[in-house]
C-alpha cells in the first residue's frame, strides 16, 4: 500500500513538472497537431496542410478534441474506446503520462501514452508519420495493469474531428462481380457508417475506406480531402458523427458488435492502423498519397517491384484441367508474348477429385488422373517454354466432401452443438483460424507447395466464404466472442511466416473477386484480382473506384474472350486491352481462341506493355480524369513518371448515341513548362491531329485535345515524351 502512494506521489510530482506540449505529428504537407498536457486526456487541434507553428492554429481558432474520446466521460457521441474494467466500472478516464517521437527509415513514430486516473489501465496512442508519402497511421495499443481480466467493448483504431461545414463522403459498396461501386454523397446532421459483418472478407460489400471531401462534392483534382483507410481484413466499423452545427468526427476500428475482447492482467491488445491522408488536390490527390505509401513502404508486398504479365486458366478451362489442357493454354502464353502461366481450379484431391465447387478443398494433393506427371512436370513444361509457374489454391477452406473435413470436422467455423451452414457447391466451409493446429495446416499447403516445387513463381490465394456459423470449437467459452478478431490474428501469423520464409514468392490476394481488397492483407500479398467480372466496360467502373485507395500494381486485370463469360457482351480486342493495360496485364481466356489478326494485335500489345507502359503505369502517380460516372459515356485517365518527363493516357468511350457530345480531354500532372510529343499506341490505325506533334504541359492540362473516338468501345492510348 505505501508502495503505491509513494509511486502515486511520483506520477503527480512528475505530471505537474510537465509543460503542455504540442505534438506536430508531420508528413512533407501535412500536419496532425496534438496537445498533451498534465492531467488533460490528449487532444487533437488540426489536421491539414502542414504547419511547423502550432501557434497560428491556436490564434486562428481551433478545434478541441480528445484524440482518443473513452466512453462515461468523454464529450463525444461516439467514443472511440470502451472498457468494462476488473471491479465492473464501465466507464475510462484518460489522462496523459509521456511521450515519445523515435525516428525510423521513413517516419517517425509517436507515442503518447495516457493512463486511467483511477484504475492501472493505459492506452498508447500511436502516430507514425510517412517521411515519403503524405499518410499517417494512427493506432492504439490497450494495456491491462489492472489485477483481473478487463473487457475491451469497443476498441477503435482512431478518432479524427473533421469540423467543416459542406462535407461529402465517398465510399465503395459492392457485390460479386461488381465491386466497388463509387457513391457520393452529402453529409447532413446524424450518423454515416460504413461496415462489414461477413467476419473474414471485409470488402466484398463496403470497403473499409472512405475520403471525405472538405469543399463540397467530390472533386478529382480540386479541392480538400481527407482519406481513412482501415488495414484490417476483419468486421470493420467506419462512422462518421455529424451533429446540428454540421461539425463531424469520425471514428474507424474493428466492428465492436459480437466481438468483446478479454485482456488478461498484464496483457496487451494492439488496434489495427488507420492511415489517414490529407490533399488539397482533391481525392485524386489523396489516392495517389495512398498509391505511393502502399508501393514505398510495403503496405503492398514488394510494393515497387515491376508485375510481370501472366495469363491464367479460370476462364479458359474452368474445372477442365489436365495436361494436355494447361500445356496447350503456356504455347498460348508463349504465342502472345506474356510471363507467367497460372493453373487455376481444380487440379487437386485424390479421394475426391476437385471436378466442380463442391468437393475437395483441404485436400491439397495433385489429381495423378488428371495431370499423371504431377506438378514438377508442369513447372518444367513452363520452363522449357521460358515462363513462370504459378498456381492456385484455397487454403483456408474445406468441403464437407474432403479427406481434411473427414479427419478434422472440429476445424471449421462453428459453433460445437450445431450443425454446419455451408457455402459453395452446398458443402464448403471456412476453417478456424483462431486454432493453431489449423494455422500450422495453411502454412503446410503453402510451404509443401514449396518443398514440391521450389521453382513456384506466384500463388493465387483465394477465400471464397464468409463466416455464416459463428462459433470455435477452438476458443473456450469465455473467449468465443474473440473469433472475428482471432481468426485474423492467427491468419496473419501464417502469412508472417510465410513471408519469412518465403519473400520472393509473388502472392494474389483473390476472395471470389475482391472480396479482400483490404490493407491488412496486402502487406502480405504482391497484388490482388480486381474481380470475377472481367467484361472490360464493367471493369472501367470496378477499377476505377478500386483505384481510388490501390496502386495500378497491384490490380490484376485480365483479357477475356468475346462473348464475355459473365456479361454476355462482345466488345472488342482493342478495347478490351487498353482497359486491361491500365493495371497489371494478364490474359484470361485460351489464345488459342484469337484469329491471325487478332493474336497478332495481341503479341504487339503485351510488348508495348512490357517494353514501354509497364513501368508508367505500374510505378507511375495516377491521375483520373473523366469518370465513367459521369455519365457521358466517356472516361479517362494517365499515369506519370516521378520526373513529370514521360506519361501514358487512356481514353475510353463505352457508349454510343447520334450527335453525342465529345469531351475535350484534358490531362493533368504534367510540367507546365515542358512540351510534350504525342504518340498514338496500342493504335488501330486511325490518326488524329496532334499525333506525333508536340504540345506544352500547360496547353495539354488547360486546352486539352480532341480525340476522335467512333462508335462504342473505341479507344485511345497516348505516350506522352518530354
Ligand atoms: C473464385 C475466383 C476465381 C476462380 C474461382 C475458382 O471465384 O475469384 O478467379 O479462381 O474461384 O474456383
């Protein structure tokens, strides 16, 4: 006891020596401005264009809110944290200790630790500032000094007051093969939330990231916006509280419903991160601070690395597959020119061969029937072809038609006194992640994969389920609320282990689609397939609202046939190449399929990519220009080098009318100063006035050119030079 007053004694000495101090948490153009001051939980004055004086904030007017509001005696509606502590007391009282600024390789981070006036509960709140990209993350770590367990009700990530009047949201929502839909819209007096409740692919509906544009509608390259991306692959809850004076705070974490977490006396629970990015340059401003961040430091696996081209044999094949299929689709590859071959479905399971979607998944043997010289010989096959291997799998799963679910039914998602809810072909079901046992499994597909066939090149992981039975045999009954958490926690781990061991392996990120296009899984993962849709007029739509928080890099974008398989539209080669150019090429259909003329298009297109467009579009800063959305049938887009001295742009027009009206296009990030030649790529032949002529940057972004597009799904691709 007189250890404790003594010890209490020190902490009020040592607070009442400290000065308020204003923390300037900075990237090269923004500025997050914090107050930590003695007795007073930590506050939040400013966020935006940078400022290397708190001051002229202060004397400006400013806001004043706790950075981390707890519930029971913060002022805001929606806290941020909420804590039943050992003694039952459902309410948190913060106040700040100390803090910390440690630089790193490119940030520093901050923390500012604040403490329970009465109770030995502490949170860090944690901010690391990007020295190459204009984000910040922000996270907290909860800590229990209590002597019993604690209860964390509700454990967001970050809490950000936006005080401006006229503010607009944009958030993607979306379906199977249609994701990502961008939807605009005003914020008025009340709440806004976007959420996901499947438990384990968080955005195959709403994707956790919103931008809220600070001067009124959304605008591509004008105006204030602020970006919130929660890297997170779990139930995930983005709300943003406006109240009558139009003020708004917004607060993003794990989804809190059915997910109270027990800390154990002295453990820990570390949130997943929320970046944030501020822009005056509108939301493109903000996608491409997002862009840069993901590629230079990882939140992409491998984020600068050049993508290569690759045809994979979904669409080509389906479930068909066997050798004289897959060596026929690699002389595909070959022909046209790409470098990598992907075996997708059904190459797998011995008792139950994997013949459709109902069987097989867990057991992750080769189908001798099907390919007798296993996969070594198709590894080779591809090499002697002079191509990459690669090769699909779902390794979080299983079908009740499996050897894995015959030996192991206590492995998948649900509750022990019921009975399964499958998905899939009526018998898949997802496997529980929070058990080690099963961790140790996934890890074992990919690493046999490896021992097998060293030489794999990429794996295409896919997640086709959600959580539709809730409940571990696994976790104790006192920890079964831990299972939408946990479950990520212990994917993590095997995806940590797995890039330990293998950092060069090239991994896709697929969840039927996009159903896990999220930044808690890329960190992990090389790049992601953008959707099971691959109709290029839809996919104008899909990429370009998946493009609003993700790299060109990192989109998988791939040719298919005409007919499109799931549309049913016929749209043409041309087309459908310079949609698919724009983000990492590959091929999805037999080329085998294409006429002389075709393939030969084809050939050309794969080498312009490679030698020219590759490195512009993959690693370039994007600019969209016209959006699909808008509604004339138009869109358009380019990306540029870092030096400004070279760019690629695209134009497409996906509708037709008598006397339509024509946009003027109209390009953006370029040198004012500098001209530029225009040359017509990818081209069909036609010409137009400007080709090969050479126009100023500032004539180029204000005047713009015309471009004569005819008809629907005609299109135009220009290589911008210095
Ligand atoms: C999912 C994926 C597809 C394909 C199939 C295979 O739907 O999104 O690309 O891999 O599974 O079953």
């Amino acid at each position: 006891m007189l250890k404790r007053i003594l010890l209490l004694a020190a902490a009020c000495v040592t607070a009442a020596l400290l000065p308020a101090k204003d923390i300037l948490v900075n990237t090269p153009k923004t500025t997050l401005l914090l107050k930590a001051d003695r007795g007073q939980p930590l506050h939040i004055s400013y966020y935006g264009e940078r400022i290397d004086n708190a001051g002229q904030v202060y004397s400006a007017g400013s806001l004043w809110y706790e950075a981390y509001p707890a519930f029971g005696t913060c002022g805001t509606d929606v806290p941020a944290l909420s804590v039943r502590h050992a003694d039952g007391n459902m309410t948190t009282e913060l106040e700040y200790v100390s803090d910390t600024a440690v630089a790193e390789a490119n940030a520093t981070l901050y923390t500012i630790t604040m403490k329970d006036q009465a109770y030995d509960f502490y949170v860090d709140v944690c901010y690391r500032a990007y020295s190459n990209a204009d984000v910040i993350e922000a996270w907290t770590v909860l800590r229990n000094g209590e002597k019993k367990p604690v209860v964390l009700n509700k454990y967001a990530s970050g809490f950000l007051p936006i005080r401006q009047d006229d503010v607009w949201v944009t958030h993607m929502h979306g379906e199977w093969a249609a994701e990502a839909e961008v939807t605009e819209q005003k914020l008025h007096p009340g709440i806004f939330e976007v959420h996901d409740v499947t438990g384990t692919r968080n955005a195959y509906k709403n994707r956790p990231n919103i931008m809220l544009s600070l001067d009124g509608k959304p605008q591509e390259n004008s105006g204030r916006a602020i970006g919130a991306v929660l890297c997170w692959n779990g139930n995930y809850r983005i709300t943003v509280d406006t109240n009558g004076k139009r003020a708004h705070t917004l607060v993003a974490g794990i989804d809190d419903a059915q997910s109270a977490y027990t800390l154990a006396k002295g453990a820990s629970f570390t949130t997943p991160t929320l970046a944030l990015a501020y822009s005056n340059e509108g939301i493109g401003g903000v996608s491409r601070s997002y862009h840069r961040w993901a590629r230079l430091n990882n939140k992409i696996h491998n984020g600068t690395a050049l993508r290569k081209t690759l045809l994979n044999s979904w669409e080509g094949v389906y479930f068909n597959v066997n050798e004289q299929n897959m060596t026929s689709l690699m002389d595909g590859v070959k022909a046209v020119g790409a470098e990598l071959f992907v075996m997708d479905d059904g190459w797998f399971g011995d008792k139950y061969p994997r013949n459709n979607g109902s069987t097989s998944l867990g057991d992750w043997v080769t189908d001798r029937n099907k390919l007798p010289g296993g996969i070594p010989a198709l590894e080779r096959a591809c090499a002697e072809r002079g191509l990459k291997w690669g090769i699909w799998i779902e390794p979080e799963m299983t079908n009740t038609k499996s050897e894995l679910y015959e030996k192991h039914p206590d492995w998948v998602i649900c509750p022990p006194t019921r009975t399964p809810r499958p998905g899939r072909g009526g018998t898949q079901l997802c496997l529980d992640l929070s058990n080690p046992e099963v961790q140790n499994f996934v890890f074992g597909v990919v690493d046999r994969i490896m021992q097998e066939t060293p030489n794999t090149y990429y794996i295409k992981w896919d997640y086709n389920y959600e959580i539709a039975n809730y409940g571990s045999h696994y976790l104790t009954a006192d920890r079964q609320s831990h299972l939408y958490v946990d479950f990520h926690l212990g994917l993590q781990k095997v995806l940590e282990r797995i890039r330990q061991k293998y950092p060069d392996l090239v991994l896709q990120c697929c969840s039927s689609g996009g159903g896990r296009v999220n930044y808690g899984l890329m960190p992990y993962f090389d790049e992601f397939w953008v959707s099971d849709n691959t109709d290029a007029k839809q996919r104008l739509f899909i990429q370009w609202g998946t493009s609003m928080f993700f790299p060109a890099n990192a989109m998988a974008q791939h040719v298919s046939a005409s007919p499109n398989h799931q549309t049913g539209r016929r749209i043409p080669l041309k087309f459908r190449f310079d949609v698919a150019m724009s983000g990492r090429l590959g091929m999805e259909m037999k080329p085998s399929d294409l006429s002389e003329k075709e393939l030969a298009f084809a050939q050309n297109a794969f080498r312009l990519y490679k030698d020219t467009l590759r490195t512009l579009v993959q690693l370039g800063d994007q600019y969209r220009l016209i959006s699909p959305y808008e509604g004339t049938g138009y869109a358009s887009q380019m990306f540029v080098n870092e030096a400004k001295s070279r760019a690629v742009f695209f134009a497409y027009r996906f509708e037709t009318a008598v006397n339509m009206a024509r946009p003027r296009f109209r390009f953006a990030g370029l040198k004012p100063d500098a001209t530029y030649r225009l040359k017509q790529v990818n081209g069909n032949g036609r010409k137009n006035s400007w080709e090969g002529k050479t126009l100023t940057g500032r004539f180029l972004m204000q005047q713009g050119i015309e471009i004569s597009l005819s008809g629907e799904y005609d299109s135009c691709v220009i290589l911008l030079e210095e």
